[in-house]
C-alpha cells in the first residue's frame, strides 16, 4: 500500500505539491494586491523619491537578514 496513514506515495507527492502551489498562488495574490493599492494610492498621492528608495533598502535589508539566517540554520 503506501506509507504509514497517508495512502500511496503518489497521494503525498501530489497533496505536497498541491499545497506549495497554493502557497504560491496565495504570495501572488497577496503581491497583486499590494501592487493595485500602491497605484491607487499613487493616484492620489505622489510618494516622494526618498519614500520609494528607503523602502527598497528596508525590503532588501529584511530579505538579506532572512536569507542569512536561513543559510545559518541550515548548519545548526
């Protein structure tokens, strides 16, 4: 049969996939609607320049402190 109480193997792989698909969709959705509040938002009010750069620098400082300490878990 399969693999403890979770069916065949066929089953797990695709109820895995099926959920990091959903995962994804779900980060994509949640990015549009960030996208369509900023330009609507935009339309209203213009952001100044400095405003658009520090946020790229705070987006890129939490993604490198992310990705640091995932890299470090991985030899803990």
């Amino acid at each position: 049969m399969g693999r403890g109480s979770h069916g065949p193997a066929g089953a797990l792989l695709i109820q895995r996939l099926s959920f990091n698909v959903g995962v994804e969709l779900g980060q994509l959705i949640f990015i549009a609607v960030v996208l369509v509040a900023i330009h609507l938002v935009q339309r209203v009010y213009e952001l100044p320049r400095q405003a658009v750069v520090a946020s790229a620098y705070v987006i890129g400082t939490i993604a490198a402190f992310w990705s640091i300490e995932r890299f470090d878990s991985m030899f803990m």
